[in-house]
C-alpha cells in the first residue's frame, strides 16, 4: 500500500484542477471538508461544478469567491439564517449555471456513478416543473414494466472530499457517525481527498476491519485536519459553531460583507 | 394548559403519525422532527423514524438546531443512510415525509425554487430538497409556520414539489395517481383536498382563530365546508414532553 498522507496545499494544488467536478461530503451544517474550502479559495481555484445534496455555508462560500461555474444540487441553503446569500446572488446574476435536482435524483446520480453506469432509472419527478427544465433527469418508459419514471445522468464527479473522522496513512478511513453520501461520493469520483480529525497507525484499522467504511484503494490522499469541518459539526467531535454561520449569514449579504468574512476566517488563518 | 402554536402544530402533525408507520424527516424541520419524537413516545411507539441525521429511531434527551444535527443520533439503533431511506419509499413502503414550502396553490403544488423567471429569477429559493422526487409517489404532510396570501398563492410560479397539479384527476393522467399531499398544518388551522376537484379544504381552525381569518390569508378560494370545528389543542402531557425535549426552543426558528 501506498502512503498517502500529505499536506492539505498539495492534495488541493494536485488533485483540484479549474473546471472539475467536486462533489462534497456532509449536508448542511455538518461535517463538510470545510478545511478543504477554505484552501481551495486561497489557491483560486475556477469554473468548478459543484455537487452535492443539501449544501450549505461551504457551497455559498465557493460560489462567494469566485470558484464556480455550476451547481447540481437539491437544496443550498442556510437554514434558519437564511438563503445561502452568495448562492442567491449568483444565480440572480446569472453568474452560476444551475442544475436543479432533488435529494433521490443527485444521490442516485452519486450511485450511478459509483456503479459505472450512464444513467440510472428513479422515480417521482413527473409533474414536477424541475424536470421540464433538467439536462440530467429525462422521462422514460420502462421497457419491462410500461411504468413511466425518469432516467437520472451519472455526474461523474471528478473530485470528491470528504472529512472523516479516522484513517491511517494509507487512506483507509473509519467513518464513525452519519454517513450521507460520503461512501457513495468516494466510490463514483476519479480522484479523492479525505481529511480527517486524526490519523490513526495502520494496525488499529486491522483490528476494527468492520470501522473501514472506504479502504484505501478508493482514496487519493488522506490529510490531517482537527477540526476540519469547522464551523460545521463533526458528530461525536464537535458541534457546529452557529455564531460563526449567523456571522457569515450576516456579513455575506453584501460583497463587501463576504470579503471580510473571507479576511477574518480564510486568509487569516493561514 | 397554556400552550404555543409551534406545540399545537407539532401536536398535530404527530397525530399524522399512525402506529407501524414508516415516516422520514428532512433538513431544516424542527417542528416535524420533534412531532416523529412525540408521536414515538405516545401513541406510535412502534413507528419506524428515519432523518436526515440519517439514523434509524434516535430518541436523543435534547433536540439539536440542525435536524441533521449530531445530537440526533443519540439512542439511535443503526446508521442508514438517506439513499436507503429512498429506496424504501420507491418499494412503498415510506409511508409518509413532511415537506416544507415556500408558496402552496389551491391543489398543493409547492414553490421552492424560484420566484419569477425560471432562469432569471427575481428570487432564487433554496431548492426543493426531497419534494421533486418523492412528491411525485409519496403521501405528504405540508407545513407552514407562516399563513398568509403570499405563501398561500392562486397559482405556483413553478411547481418544485407536485401535488394535485390542476386538481381533479391529473396525477392519474400523468401516471403518478400515488401519493399526494394529505394535509396542509398551519399556524391558523389543518386543511386537506376535497376527493373530486382536489381543491384545499378547511378541515379545522385552531383556538382563537375565525374562518375569516383564514379566508383573508389566503390568495385563493378555499372550500369551507358547513360546519368548521375548532382543532383539538395539545394535551398536557404532550406539551410537558416537547418542552422537555425542547429546552432550547427550536420549535420557535422558524416563526422568526
């Protein structure tokens, strides 16, 4: 097995190309690699298209800086501190291209690419004006049954990132808490980054074989960030921080605003 | 007893829940997760909660903000993640979710998407969630915290969760004759849709509150049946419990 363990500069500089696929880990509040998104503002990355199911301060941060091209979403939102500002703007702007889905249809979209296939058939959607508009979800009849449903394209990500909470150098992550799409994210992308809360030496994983919810050949780099979901939760590690999301909720309201949130918790803190 | 309408309306969609049901909670739904926790504890002991915490019957000591929060794992029996959940309902066997909106017409089409043109939006909602996918197979519960003829609007801009779609037989029409939604629970009253036209019906006006009330704060016309009785308030105990579990008022976030 190969070392994988680097540094969170160099797996972004290596494995974060302008223009890719980025499918991220967690929903919502919690455990986004939000470590990971503040290095991916810091080295400017470009035109990526983001993926993922209900996002929330770590898609409206990329947007904010400049980072994206395309959303494929369900849901960006700040929950009970409002519309995702920077999403919101963007997208009023015209500044973002917007693929609009539902929870079923971008998981199964993750799992479809994980599966190496095209498409993949789901139901519900019919009626509903999010399909009259979609380029990645087209009605179909089923050959077998007559049953009307719809087809759901494969987004391929190019990158996934998730942050866990362990893994050993080699990149086999024990995943100890609410699982989402991080599993299906690592199986369907080319590429993967996984952070974790600590690295934990190569025997422990092979004493706990039943922990390993992604080994290692699925995984590109592991890098060590303590609290690299902050200021989303991290389960049994952390909780989220909901004064610095009421910050951001408040200052990203204006360009400006944003531009000091990104001073005060982005490039400081390098 | 003294009580909220944030505690009437958990009361109520709790009663929604029947014992045996298989029922999912989504993101940002303070009121529905602690109604699932209310409903586990009294009447469904043996109804099956899923979240997007993404657990299986978590019964945690104190509610987190986020409904996907860690807190909620805790006294959960197995992780499961939502892609399971899905699965579940396409086999039939979900038997209910509660869905929020941000407009609701007269046959409970909901609008969380945009407001305006489609791809030049005036407003760019957050997006649906899980309502374009399991609106189309899955029985609902709609809830709105806040009832008035800007939510409650004639016609959907743009339909993100379906309901009745023009009412009558529609669904049918288009192969999704399944599922719809059920009832819609507001500060004011509990509505649902006439079998026929699958118009929105007054089925109760909570305490304090007039048919007129609910007439002048809603952009449509609603079908008032003769006789609207008052909605059956929270018993003591249940409000005890949702306080109990409740101590940081997340049943209140939403009326802010």
């Amino acid at each position: 097995m190969e070392r994988k363990l680097t540094t969170l500069q160099e797996a972004i500089k290596n494995l974060v190309n302008d223009g890719d696929k980025l499918a991220l880990g967690g929903v919502g509040r919690n455990r986004c690699p939000m470590d990971a998104v503040r290095e991916i503002i810091r080295q400017g990355k470009k035109n990526l298209h983001l993926i993922g199911r209900e996002k929330g301060i770590d898609f409206d941060m990329l947007i904010g800086a400049g980072c994206v091209s395309k959303v494929s979403f369900a849901l960006v939102s700040l929950e009970e501190f409002g519309l995702a500002p920077n999403f919101r703007r963007f997208a009023q702007e015209g500044k973002i291209e917007l693929d609009e889905h539902a929870c079923g249809s971008i998981i199964n979209s993750i799992r479809a690419s994980a599966m190496g296939i095209p498409c993949i058939p789901v139901k519900g959607f019919i009626g509903s004006d999010v399909l009259r508009h979609s380029k990645t979800i087209k009605e179909f009849i089923c050959p077998f049954t007559g049953e009307k449903l719809v087809l759901v394209k494969a987004l391929n990500p190019d990158v996934a990132i998730i942050h866990a909470h362990k893994a050993d150098e080699y990149g086999n992550v024990q995943l100890l808490g609410s699982p989402w799409e991080d599993i299906y994210m690592a199986k369907a992308a080319k590429r993967v980054i996984v952070t974790v809360e600590e690295i934990i030496p190569h025997e422990e994983i092979k004493e706990n074989p039943h922990l390993t919810a992604i080994p290692y050949f699925y995984v590109s780099a592991v890098v060590h960030t303590p609290r690299g979901a902050y200021p989303t939760s991290c389960d049994s590690y952390y909780n989220y921080d909901d004064d610095n999301i009421k910050e951001y909720a408040q200052l990203a309201r204006t360009p400006e605003g944003f531009q000091e949130y990104l001073k005060k918790y982005v490039f400081q803190s390098c | 007893m003294e009580y909220k309408v944030s505690e009437l309306m958990i009361s109520l969609m709790a009663r929604e829940i029947k014992d045996g049901d298989k029922v999912l909670q989504g993101l940002y739904s303070p009121m529905p997760m602690l109604a699932c926790l209310l409903a586990k504890n009294f009447h469904a002991p043996n109804m099956t909660y899923f979240n997007t915490a993404d657990v299986v019957d978590p019964n945690p000591t104190e509610v987190p903000f986020s409904t996907a929060g860690p807190k909620l794992q805790e006294n959960c029996i197995a992780y499961l993640p939502l892609a399971e959940v899905f699965d579940l309902a396409q086999k039939g066997e979900l038997s209910l979710i509660f869905l929020g909106a941000a407009q609701v017409d007269m046959y409970g089409n909901t609008n969380l998407s945009v407001i305006g043109d489609y791809h030049n939006p005036k407003v760019r909602l957050p997006g649906g969630a899980a309502s374009a996918y399991l609106c189309g197979f899955m029985e609902t519960v709609i809830w709105i915290p806040k009832h008035n003829p800007k939510v409650f609007v004639e016609k959907v801009p743009f339909i993100t969760g379906q309901g009745y779609i023009n009412g009558w037989d529609t669904r049918e029409r288009l192969g999704i004759g399944r599922g719809g939604p059920r009832k819609v629970i507001t500060n004011l009253c509990v509505m649902d849709f006439e079998p026929k036209t699958k118009r929105m019906r007054l089925v109760s006006v909570h305490p304090g509150v007039t048919v007129e009330d609910v007439v002048n704060n809603t952009g449509f016309e609603l079908i008032i049946p003769e006789e609207v009785p008052t909605t059956a308030p929270p018993t003591p105990e249940e409000i005890e419990f949702i306080r109990n579990i409740d101590p940081n008022n997340v049943r209140e976030i939403e009326f802010k």
